[in-house]
C-alpha cells in the first residue's frame, strides 16, 4: 500500500488479540505497523508482532518484489515491533540492522544466537542517505522504553514516530486518519492508548515533542494506528494536553465500587444533582465492571472526578483500591476530586481514598468526606449538594 511513492505500508491488522499488552481490552483489534522505503538502498522501518509476522512477510517480499533489503531500523525493541527480526534475518543475511547502542543490548536480551552479520550504531542527529532519502534518527528515551527512537525522512518530511502518536484499531484498510471518523471513532482509543501506556512518562514525551516540533513534519507513520497527514496540530495538541496532565474537557466523571447496590444508588443521586446544577455530559462508571484502561482515559480526560467506594475488609473496595493505585502510577495530577464513603460500621474508605489521592501532585481535593451508613438518607442530601457546589465553582 502507498503511503508516498516509495514509501509503502507492510503492516498487519491483528483482530483476534483480546488484550494488548495481557491488560488492555482491544475490542477493536490491533494494527502492527512497518513499512518499507524504496530508494537506491532499500531500508524496512521496524517488524512486527510474531503473531501477524506471515502476513507481514508475504507483503514484505510482495513490496520488494524481488529486490535486496539492505536496512532494517530497529526504532523500538518492544515485542510487537521487533518480533520478527529474526526471521527478517534468515529472510535477508547480509542486511544492516540499524539502532542505538541499547537497542543492540535488548537484541541479545530477547534473541538467543541471534547472526547479525552487519549492524550500524547510531546516536542523535546521525543520518542515513538511502538515495533520495536521507533519514535524521532522533531519541525518544522512555517513550515509552529507554531505547526508543523516532526517524525522519527530509524527502518525503515523514517523521516515524515508533510507538509515539499511535492507537488501538485494526485499520481495516483505511490506513489514514483523514481515511476514518477519528474524531468520533477513534480518539478515545488514542487517548487510551497514550495514558495508559506512556501517561507516567509525560516529561519524556514533552522532551520528544519539542523535538519533532523543530522538524519540518507533513506526515506522521507510527506503529500502531492510522498513518496523520492531515490535521496533524490537532493530534499533536493532544498529545501536548495528555502528557502534560492537562485536562481536555470541563467534565465530571462518577467512579463507584458498590457491593450491593447502595453506594450505586448514591452516586446516581450525586449524578443527577449535577446534572440540575447545569453539569453537561456527566459520566459515571461502576469500577467493577469497567476495564481500568478506560477509567485512566476518562480520568486524564476530564478535570474533576468524584469517587465513591464502601469500606471493605477494614479497607477499600478491591477494584477501587486498584484504580486508584493505578491512577497515581500513571502520574495523574492537576484534578479537582471528592470522595463519598460507604460503611455499615468503622468505615474507613474516605480517609483511605484521600491518603493516596494526596500523594498525587497537584490535587484539589474536598475537605470533607460524605459519609453513607449502609445506604443513603434523605438527611444526608444537603452534603451532597455540598459536594455539587465543590465541583461547580
């Protein structure tokens, strides 16, 4: 498939992974993207997953259609873009494996007796002349490994962007952004994707944007994902707003754990009085039954969360206890929180709730904690209008 005249996307959709990463759902599949630039000297821009890695050969060798790859760059060691170097290898003996000096470390972490006859090392601001093309490899350590880096083509001003810029979605054919409603479709898989799998690492992507930034960019190859070259600033926003810790949208969202039902009813309640309070597209989501993966997102996307969550064991609710962990190992901050606690008896979630939220950077977090006594009493509604005036003003 053309991406320009020479070059030509080799990647392969993977529908039948049931998660990526073995934690993050993917019901709509995954894309494992490589491709392939034809010039004097032929170089492959990453593999693929082992598990698309047929497919991916057959339209490798369609694509050369004969010729000699003489380079593969290796821009990300990650399993599902370096799965099929090794077959590359036995594929075409004499090729140059190009990376930096971690990557050739991991190549011997994850291949054993692995016979690369060639290998060039290289560093930030090396460049390659392939012909026509020639391609500037910039570093992105801890984008989201330490080894990664991106890769410029002045000719065709294509940055490949290795795992930076992608999302979840098999692309089914339309290999562009432009090509899909990705507005409306596909932004919250890219936004999951981002802040669940590089959110903790948001300094590294500022690092690697200011970067690419510099470069004079009219297309955008990441490896999983739909290929930009239309509306890239708008993307590239995003991107800015996600690692930064920015909030996109003037939202509240609802998180509760309920075991039977109570803590539900309250914060349903609480939902529906901020909806009176003139608050457009609340949500709210039961963490039991909600993939984590999406609760990040919602959370990088909106700027104040409430949590609810009954005292269980002494302690919190499992699954809120898990979220929360898992909020503050993705480096949240800048949010306005509450938190509403249920408990028959000794309750302790409220004060448990606010000791990890405290320990996130930058959170404005309500004073007070709303207490439910196994369910919720006509008493209690004027506390939660407190809450209500918290989040509005």
């Amino acid at each position: 498939m053309n991406i320009s005249e020479s070059v030509k996307y080799i990647g392969v959709d993977d529908t039948t992974i049931d998660l990526f990463e073995s934690q993050y759902v993917v019901p709509e599949g995954v894309s494992y993207n490589s491709y392939v630039i034809l010039d004097e000297k032929i170089a492959i821009m990453d593999t693929i997953d082992k598990r698309g890695m047929k497919e991916w050969e057959d339209n490798l060798l369609k694509t050369l259609d004969g010729k000699k790859a003489d380079y593969v760059i290796v821009q990300h060691m990650e399993p599902d873009h370096a799965g099929s170097l090794a077959r590359l290898l036995e594929l075409f003996p004499d090729i140059t494996v190009v990376g930096n000096a971690k990557t050739f470390v991991m190549i011997n972490q994850f291949f054993e007796n692995i016979n690369i006859k060639d290998s060039l090392t290289v560093k930030e601001g090396d460049t390659l002349n392939l012909g026509s093309h020639t391609l500037t490899f910039v570093m992105a350590p801890m984008v989201h490994w330490p080894e990664a880096m991106v890769t410029y083509d002045a000719y065709d001003k294509v940055l490949f962007s290795a795992d930076a810029f992608g999302t979840f979605g098999a692309l089914n054919g339309n290999v562009f952004a432009d090509e899909v409603n990705f507005k409306e479709e596909w932004l919250d898989d890219a936004r999951r994707y981002l802040v669940n799998i590089v959110g903790k690492y948001g300094g590294p992507v500022q690092a690697a944007l200011k970067k690419a930034l510099t470069l004079d960019i009219a297309m955008i190859c990441p490896l999983h994902g739909p290929i930009w070259r239309d509306d890239l600033g708008w993307f590239i926003e995003k991107y800015q707003k996600w690692s930064t810790y920015t909030p996109e949208d003037h939202n509240v969202v609802v998180m509760y754990a309920s075991i039977y039902g109570n803590t539900e009813n309250a914060a349903d309640v609480l939902a529906g009085k901020l909806a009176d309070a003139g608050e457009k597209n609340v949500k709210v989501y039961d963490v039991s039954v909600t993939d984590p993966s999406y609760l990040v997102a919602e959370a990088f996307r909106c700027d104040r969360i409430i949590f609810a969550c009954p005292t269980y064991n002494a302690g919190l609710f499992p699954k809120m206890e898990t979220l929360l962990h898992e909020l503050a190992a993705h480096n949240l901050q800048k949010r306005k929180v509450a938190v509403l606690e249920n408990g028959t008896w000794a309750s302790t979630a409220g004060k448990q709730m606010k000791e990890i939220l405290s320990g996130m950077k930058d959170m404005e977090i309500y004073e007070e904690t709303v207490t439910v006594k196994s369910a919720l009493k006509e008493d209690q509604l004027a506390q939660l209008d407190q809450i209500v005036e918290f989040m509005t003003k």
